[in-house]
C-alpha cells in the first residue's frame, strides 16, 4: 500500500519531462567536445543492464516533437538496504585519456514523501570499470572503481508535481589515465526516488585550427593538466618561416602559438590560407606579406607570378630587385669638346639625355688611328693611355695621351648602364674627331750681340686650327733647373735681350691654338758675342760696313799723293 502511493509521484514526475525543452535534434555541443554516448539520441532501448529486476527501470515519454525519450527511474523507498545497480553498455574511449560524465537528473525530498520510513535517501553512486572486452555480461562489484557519491542541489516536493514544475540536476564528472579500450558506468542507488533523465559520456579535444598559416589537427586533451604539444603543418602554398607549434589545454583550448608560415612568392595571405596573386601583380619573396603593383615598364598575365616581365626593350639585371622599373640602356653621350696638342688630348661630354633610368651610368672610350684620307682606321694600340681609364668612366671626361703628332684620329664614346649588355641593339655612340698638332720648324739665328740674339722660326705645316701666340723658353746651358725665361709673341720672330755676354743659351718655341699648346720645337744652342759683332745678311751693318771701307780707300789715295808731290 505504501509503494502506490510512490509510484503516482513518479509518473508526474516523468510527465515534466516534456518540459525539458528542445528535444535531441537541436542538441548542439561544443566543437572541443566528442560525444561517446548520449542516452537522448537513442532510438530505441538503451540495452543497459540492471539488477536485480525490481531496482532501475527503463521508461520512455515522449517530448514536445513527440519524439520518445528513453530514461531510467528507480523509487523503493519504503524497504531498507537497497543495492539496485545501472551498468552501460561498454563505451569505446577513441584515444581519449580523460573522459567526461554529464548526467541529469531529478530526485525527490524525502520529507515531501508521506509515510515513508527512514530508509529513502537522496544520495547515488557513480561506478567506472575500464575493460578490453566490449561484451562482459557480469562485473563484481567489488571490479568497479567509484567515481563520486551524486547528490541533488534542488529535490522536487509534491508541491512541485503539482505546479509541474521540473527541477532538473545537471552533475559532471570525469575519469582519467584510462589505458584500455573503453569501460563501462554503473549507477547505484541506496534508497532514492530518483529518475536518470539523460547520460552523456565524451571527451575533450582541440578542434582542428589554422593559427598563422599553419594547421593544427584535432588533438585530444592530456590525462591530466599538462598541455600538449602539437606541431603544425603550413598550409597549401605556404612554407615554414618559423617551425609552427602550439600547445593543447585540458579544457580543449589551444594556448601559445609558436613560430608561423608564410605564403611562399606568388602567393599572399588571405583568411588562414594562402591565395594567388593576381595578374598585374607580384610577389617575389616569400617574406612579403603581400602582392604588389608591378614596377614601371613590366607586366604579369598569369596568377600566381614571382616576378614581373619587363616590356619590349626593358630589362632587368641580375642584381636588380625585382620591385626596381625594368630599364633599359642610355641614348648617346652628347657635345663632345676636345683640348689638344700635338700628343694628346683631353675629351670632355655631356651625359647622354636619356639614361634608361638607371643610376649606375659609365661610359667607354674607342680610339682609332685613321688615315689622312679618313678612309681607313685602326686601334690605336698600346701606346695610347687613358687617365683614369678608357673603360667604366664614372666622370664624362678623359685625358688621352701617347698620341703621334700631326695624326688623325677618331674617338668613339658610348655611355653603358647595368642593362646594356642585355640588350641586342649595338651601344649607341658619341664620335670625335680631330688632328693632333705639329711641332715648330728649326730654329734660326737671325743675328747676335754681346746682350741679345734675334730668333726667327717656320709654323707648323698642319696647326690644329689658326695659331694665335708663340711660346719662346730659353735658359743658360746646363742650367734648366735653377732658372729659365717663358716669353710670348705673336710673330714668328723674336729678339731677346738682357743677356750675358759671351755665354751659351739654349731656345726652344712652341705654337698655341683654340685648342692649346702644341710640344716644343727641338733645341737650338746659341752663343752672346764678347764684343758686338755683325752677322752677315744685316742691310744696315752692311752700309755702315761699305761707308767705312770707302773712307779708308780716301784716305790711303790723299797720304799716298802727298808723299809724292813732298818728294
């Protein structure tokens, strides 16, 4: 009689449990969570073993989708020493070394049941048997490892049965350094009045996850409260900048990202993966981050380009980054100016007007000997020299040296940059042209005295250009180092007075253009008289010369006829 006025209680009981809310098709868990059992999503019996008969007792209902719901309950309240056991089917673990246990339940006070003997309790037990063999028909008890003593926080009252309200326990345990391929729960109850309205079993990974480029796959959760270290792999189109980790919590959560993967070129980063560059862009190393504008006078048509193509006529040296313009090689140098003199030159230029857009601008200088006709011409050989160089000029200028006098040569300059022998094009050229000069004829002495000798000279046959001054250098002989004179004239003749008497001195003439002084003439020595004497070919010495001889003649006629007439 005691035990119907019980069980009444738990068919209201089971009636709220319509009022549980969405039934099993809207159940969502947390991505970090892997389900091993869920008692709601069965669709049929559970299968679960309970002994002896009289104890838990499988039910359904149905929820509001009127989709049946297979729970146990349990209630012998009103008999003493109750040992009624609930064991689950064997229960894979996956791998898994921490397992968790959800279960919800309702559980009635005592005090709200009448007549009922000191025996009820509001107390369970939750038992664990780990086990290789997925079909164990019987476990001792004393096999089992208890997991935790259950109680309610809230126990519902008649009261509540009456109001239909539900007072839903939700508990959690877990378990943990399991080592076989599953096991198997049990539930004990002692003397409750209580309903096992839903078991779920499962375990705690960290989901699978693209952190810097790089995938960590799902991993499972340590035994314990060590983290667990994984090592990522980059993903399609990366490669490793940095070796990629990360470490995997407990809780199921990824914690420490460590090192990273970049896109390789081509390639830039988009959301967790790699995407290519689009045509007109580039990427040319894997450390940039993103793909850029192709630089001036380049192109790309294809995705997934590393590198630009220059345009027709452009190029790219080797050392060029490829985010440098694609150039190309220098118009000609311009206004070519030549200074010289009988054996060299000085060649001056002006940079060319278009340098390819290149910075690295030299320039080469070719000299050839032609003929007087200008018809033939020839490398000049060895002997010429180029101060600084004839070859990788920094500086539009160069003094050439070693030249023959009264030659004809010409000088090709070409400017050159760093694309310059990429191109199959001949260098374009600056030409000059020009006459080395001559030396001055001898020298001849036109007259001398005790204090100064007059010089006369012959120009040169091929001055280059009109002669506009004479340069006349004499100095004592054997006496060049201590002392010599430079005079200037615009004659072919000159008288140089002031000198010693009696002493030797050494001439030497040259002639100066537009262009600049040509080599001095070969020396002439030339000697002071001790006394002033006349040089022979001087009209007016020669008079004076005549008159004196004539007088003399008189002279000797008169004494010689006064001789006679005195005899």
């Amino acid at each position: 009689m005691a035990l119907s006025r019980i069980y009444p209680s738990l068919i209201f009981l089971l009636l709220f449990f319509s009022c549980l809310g969405p039934g099993r098709g809207a159940r969502n868990y947390p991505d970090n969570e892997v389900t091993l059992l869920d008692s709601m999503s069965a669709l049929g019996d559970l299968g679960w073993e309970a002994y002896p008969a009289e104890g838990w007792e499988e039910i359904s209902v149905m929820d509001e989708r009127n989709t049946p719901m297979r729970s146990y309950q349990v209630c012998n309240v009103m008999e003493a020493n109750q040992n009624n056991w609930l064991r689950t089917r064997h229960i894979a673990r996956h791998g898994a070394q921490r397992i968790y246990i959800e279960i919800k339940f309702t559980l009635r006070d005592c005090n709200s049941l009448p007549g009922v003997p000191g025996t009820c309790k509001e107390t369970f037990n939750m038992y664990y048997h780990e086990s290789n063999n997925d079909n164990l028909w019987f476990i001792k008890e004393s096999q089992y490892v208890k997991i935790d003593t259950i109680a309610a926080d809230e126990s519902f009252t008649q009261t509540d049965v009456g109001d239909r309200v539900m007072k839903l326990n939700t508990e959690v345990r877990d378990i943990s350094n399991l080592n076989k391929k599953g096991f198997y729960l049990a539930f004990q109850d002692v003397g409750a009045c209580i309903a096992l309205v839903s078991l779920r079993v499962f375990y705690k990974k960290c989901p699978a996850a693209v952190h810097n480029l790089a995938h960590f796959p799902d991993t499972v959760t340590g035994g314990d409260s060590a983290l667990v270290e994984v090592r990522g792999s980059c993903v399609n189109d990366s490669e490793e900048f940095e070796s990629p980790k990360m470490y995997c919590s407990a809780d199921g959560g990824w914690l420490v990202p460590i090192g990273r993967c970049i896109c390789k070129p081509g390639f830039e980063e988009g959301k967790d993966y790699c995407q290519p560059c689009r045509p007109g862009t580039y990427k040319a190393s894997a450390k940039d981050a993103y793909c850029t504008k192709c630089p001036p006078h380049s192109y790309s048509q294809q995705e997934k380009a590393s590198e630009c193509t220059c345009e027709k006529g452009y190029y790219r040296a080797d050392m060029d980054p490829r985010s440098m313009a694609c150039t190309r090689p220098p118009s000609a140098p311009e206004n070519g100016i030549s200074t010289l003199n009988d054996t060299s030159v000085a060649l001056e230029w002006r940079p060319p007007r278009d340098g390819g857009g290149r910075s690295d601008l030299a320039y080469n200088v070719h000299c050839r000997k032609c003929a007087s006709d200008g018809r033939k011409c020839s490398p000049c050989g060895g002997g010429v020299h180029f101060t600084p160089r004839q070859f990788g000029l920094d500086a539009a200028k160069v003094l050439v040296s070693g030249l023959l006098p009264n030659t004809d040569y010409a000088f090709s300059i070409e400017a050159i940059n760093g694309v310059s022998d990429l191109s199959p094009s001949p260098k374009q050229q600056l030409t000059v042209n020009i006459t080395t000069g001559q030396t001055v004829s001898v020298i001849l002495k036109e007259r001398k005295s005790k204090d100064s000798i007059t010089l006369a000279w012959q120009g040169p046959d091929r001055p280059n250009g009109v002669i506009v001054e004479y340069e006349v250098i004499y100095y004592e002989k054997n006496q060049r180092d201590q002392n010599y004179t430079v005079l200037k004239t615009k004659s072919n003749m000159m008288t140089v007075e002031g000198l010693k008497p009696g002493t030797t001195y050494v001439f030497r003439v040259r002639a100066r253009t537009d262009g600049g002084y040509g080599s001095y003439s070969g020396e002439i020595e030339l000697e002071t008289s001790q006394e002033d004497m006349l040089a022979i070919g001087d009209p007016n010495q020669s008079t004076i010369l005549a008159v004196s001889i004539a007088g003399g003649v008189v002279l000797l006629v008169f004494l010689v006829t006064c001789f006679v007439v005195s005899g």
